[in-house]
C-alpha cells in the first residue's frame, strides 16, 4: 500500500495576524486577573511589617521579578522554535518534531487542559467582577450571587466568543483590537491615579467608598493576629509570592499556537515574543508597586497599614465580615477607585470598572484560538479525529476544534461557578463532584510543565534537529560554540523546574510535601494523571491505525506540516 504523509496539501490557514495584533494576543491573555487581586492576595498570606521590605518593594514585586527570569527564557525559545516552524499548532509541532511526539501530544494536551480550564474560569468571572464593581455602585446584586447564574453566564460567554472567533482570524484581528486598546487606555489612567495620589487623598477615599476608616482596617486585622500570622521573613514571603506571580504569567504562549497565521512569522515571532515579554514585565512590577505605594498611604499604625490589612482582611486570616467591614475584597482597581474618590474624581468609578471586566473579557479570544490551533494540529497530524482539522472554506477557521473546547470549557465554568459544590448552594453529584472542585486544583502546574518542556526543546533544537535549527533565519547565534537558544532554554528549564517546585511543595499550592492521604487532596493529582492517559491512548491506538490507512507516522515527525 501506498504511504502517505499529509491528509491534504495546505492547512487552509491563512495569514492575516500582523505583528502588532500578535504582541496585543500575548498582553490580552497574561494581563487577567493576576494583577487585579494577586498582590493583595499574597500579602493577605504571608502578612510582613512593611519597613522590612526590601529596597521598599514589596514581596509580591519582588517575586514578579524574580519570574521574570523564567518567563522572558521562555518566551524567547518560543520565538525561536515558531521561527524554525512556523505553523500553528505551537509547541505541539516544537516539541513532537525535536524531542518526541508522544511527548509532544502529552505535554500539549495538558496545556490544552489549561487553556479550557481558563476559559470556562474566566468567563465566570467576568460576572463576579462585574457583581463585585456593581455592589459598590449600590445595584442589586443579590439575584446574581448563585452558583446556577454564575455557570449560565459563564457558558454564555464562552458560546458568544466561540462563534465570534469562528469568524476568522482577521475578524478575530480587529475583536481583540477593540478589547485591548479601551481597558489600555482606562490603565493609563490609572497609573495617573496612583502618581498623584496623595495621603490624605487615599485617607478620604476609603472613608467614601467604605463608609469606614483605613485605620480602622489595620486596627481590625491587628486584633485579628496579622502581626503574628507569618512566621517567616522578607525572603520566604518572596517564596510565597511566587505563587500568585507565576501564575499572574500564565497564557503568554497564545499566540505561538496560531503562529500559521502570522505575517512573516519565521522573521517576526523572537521579537514579537520578546516585546510582549519586556512589556509584561515592566507592567507587572510598576503596576503592583505603584498600587502598594498608594495603599500604604493610610491608615498607618506602628510598622502595618492598609495595604497590609485589608489584603490580610480579604484573603488571609483576618475576616471583613467580622470586623464589621464591607465584604468588598481587595482588587488593584479598587484601590484606584478609592485613590480617585479621594481626590474628587468621581466621574472615573465608571472607567475603573470597564478596565477591571475588559481585562477578563480579552483573556477569551487569545483562548479560543490559541486552544482551537492545538486541537487543530494534533488533529492533522493524526493524533486527534481529523475532522477535528477540517477549516471552513470561507472563514478560514477550525470551526470544529472550536466547538471541541467549548466542550471541555464547561468544566472550568463549572469549577468558577461552584455548581456541583453543595457547600455552596450547587448540585451534590457525589465524587463526580470532585473534578470540578478539587480536580482543577494542578491547572498551574500543568501550564509550568508545558513552559519546562519548551524550553527543553530549544536547548534540544541545535544537537537533534539541526535541519530545523537552520530553517530559522534569526538569532542563530553561538556564544563559546553553543547555541544562544541552547543556553537560554538551560537557564529557562532551570527556572521553570523552580516554579514547578514552588507549585509542588508550597503550602498556599498543591502542599505535597503536607500532604494527607485523602480523596480530596490527591484527587488533582489523580485528575492530571487521567488527563495525561488520553493522549498516550490516543496516540499508540492512532500509530496502530496508521499501519492498516498506510499513512507514514514516521514522515510525519520528522516534517513541518505544510502552510
């Protein structure tokens, strides 16, 4: 019989995402909700007297820095290898044609588990931002406040930009254009808010929008044992923090999964990856310092103030509800809207609220494609059904992997929404009920994994696959006879490895090392392991297929699909 190699002689992708799109894809999907919550959140945990800071950065900063050095190797290998292979599909076709394709089908497939998880979480969240925002505005929130609006809304969501990103890629271009550049704009505005705030601004604000003092915040979280809460100092609060910075990175590989779809991607993709990199990074630390500064304005009491106690109030020890203080959590543009309530600028509360749900609605298109193109290529490959890589004539799009993690995105709308959470006020289903409570609880992790095994490939790249290294026509430079890819991917494997750790063994994560043997606490362990058994089913049934269709498995991982 016949070998053959490819099912059809073009993907029936198109290019039509320029590079400014692309860099845009990058920041819509990493600047989520990491940056609105996690500071407050991390400080709530791991509680510090704030003179002990270092270099007055607080710990959340400092980690933000710290994960830059494993992100920025990571983004770069990403740039090269989607410069040697420049077709959608991503790290699966990186890691399949350099290191394995089993590997790269598992290891893929478990990123894709992150990408649906995220999408059904965060178009659930999108209400619960919008609920949060409309409290303080004085609407009714009250008939949102449930598990079953929470995951009608949340599935609505993710079906409207489903079809929305069905449309093709140059439909997707202007979408993700519209959500970037208003909440951009409204941001702007809100680092002017925190440059100018003043102490007694940040004084009258709280007083406005809470109807209580900043000093009645730190005297509350005091008598709450914020002072005694952390036992730790200034470096393993850093190490807590790692926690929230590393996953405030999550996502920054969208766009390396469409890269069939960009422009000049083989010239463009390094420095396109590299820019939304430095971006991000300089984002990150400015943003979560500037909020920390204004916060730490008021309500000062010895070595605490209000940054320290509401975050403590909000996510660690210390109870709002307790204290008799609003159940408003703390959120970065919250403290903004206070920042701007004090300084009599009313008329921004509007703004503030579009920046904080814009920056959750544009995570979801970045998504939606990033996750489609993965399904799409291991289903051209053979991995996966092949309808799954059938692209629709006129929108050139994989209207059928779309569809396929809509599917899967339900149960990260489940999760978000607590419905099959009886404590809740959810549906009791019995065990089942744990995939969506405690099952989801690794999806960091599993995002850490995949950054690990990329950059992996790009130490690989060089000594397995030279014809590859060589398709690149940037950055092939050498430093003492290594490759600069090679030597970037070591210190990325390293870093990423760390991160890896963090999530294993810290205690606000999975705690392994703490670990006690129940259902509850190894069932995300249990669920990962599922997961991963998919694809290395899929992959040896689809192999033995291969050998009755005569299709060459073999051809197959040692090319590029065509364009």
């Amino acid at each position: 019989m016949e070998k053959t190699v490819w099912v059809r002689k073009a993907t029936g992708l198109t290019r039509e995402i320029g590079g400014i799109t692309a860099v845009i894809i990058i920041l819509c999907l990493v600047i989520g909700a990491g940056w609105q919550k996690r500071v407050f959140q991390v400080t709530g945990w791991s509680p510090l007297p704030e003179s002990t800071f270092v270099l007055g950065l607080s710990p959340m900063c400092f980690a933000f820095i710290l994960t830059a050095i494993p992100a920025l190797a990571t983004f770069f290998c990403l740039g090269f290898l989607s410069a040697a292979m420049p077709r959608s599909g991503g790290g699966y076709i990186h890691i399949s044609r350099v290191i394995h394709p089993l590997a790269g089908f598992a290891i893929t497939w478990i990123e894709f588990c992150w990408f649906w998880l995220a999408y059904g979480m965060i178009s659930t969240l999108i209400l619960e931002s919008l609920m949060m925002f409309g409290g303080l505005a004085g609407w009714n929130i009250a008939p949102f406040v449930n598990p079953y609006s929470l995951f009608l809304w949340g599935t609505l969501m993710i079906v409207i930009f489903a079809a929305l990103c069905s449309l093709g890629v140059r439909w997707f271009g202007w979408l993700i254009q519209i959500l970037f550049w208003i909440p951009a704009l409204i941001l702007l505005g809100m680092y002017g808010i925190y440059l100018s705030a003043t102490p007694a601004a940040v004084e009258a604000g709280v007083v406005a929008l809470m109807g209580h003092t900043a000093e009645e915040y730190t005297k509350a979280a005091l008598a709450q044992g914020m002072a005694t809460a952390f036992k730790g100092g200034y470096w393993d609060a850093v190490n807590v923090a790692v926690i929230g910075a590393a996953w405030a990175w999550t996502g920054f590989a969208s766009v390396t999964f469409a890269a069939g779809e960009v422009k000049e991607a083989s010239k463009r993709m390094v420095r396109i990856m590299m820019i939304g990199g430095i971006i991000l990074t300089i984002f990150y630390i400015t943003i979560s310092q500037l909020m920390a500064n204004t916060a730490m304005m008021a309500g000062r009491i010895g070595d605490w103030s209000f940054f320290s106690a509401w975050g403590y109030l909000s996510y660690g020890g210390g109870s709002l509800a307790k204290a008799g203080l609003p159940p408003v959590a703390a959120w970065n543009p919250i403290m903004a809207a206070i920042a701007a309530r004090g300084m009599g600028w009313e008329w921004i509360m509007v703004f503030l609220a579009v920046v904080g749900a814009f920056w959750l609605f544009n995570d979801l298109p970045p998504i939606i494609l990033g996750s489609s193109r993965m399904i799409f290529a291991m289903a051209f490959d053979g991995m996966l059904p092949r309808s799954l890589a059938d692209v629709n004539e006129r929108w050139h799009s994989p209207i059928k992997a779309i569809l396929f993690t809509v599917v899967w995105a339900l149960i990260g709308v489940a999760s978000e929404s607590q419905i099959f959470n009886p404590g809740a006020g959810g549906l009791n289903i019995g065990p089942l009920g744990l995939i969506f409570t405690t099952g989801i609880a690794a999806g960091d992790l599993w995002d850490y994994l995949y950054f690990t095994v990329i950059c992996l490939a790009g130490v690989l790249i060089y000594y397995r696959r030279r014809d590859l290294y060589d398709r690149s026509p940037t950055w092939k430079v050498s430093v003492a006879g290594v490759p600069l890819v090679a030597i970037v991917g070591f210190i990325g494997v390293v870093t990423n490895l760390w991160c890896d750790y963090v999530f294993l063994f810290n205690e606000k994560a999975l705690n392994v090392g703490g670990i006690t043997v129940s259902l509850e606490s190894i069932f995300p362990f249990l669920f990962t392991l599922i997961l991963l058994l998919i694809p290395v089913v899929l992959y040896f049934y689809y192999k033995a297929r291969a050998e009755v269709t005569g299709v060459d498995y073999k051809t197959i991982f040692t090319e590029i699909p065509p364009e």
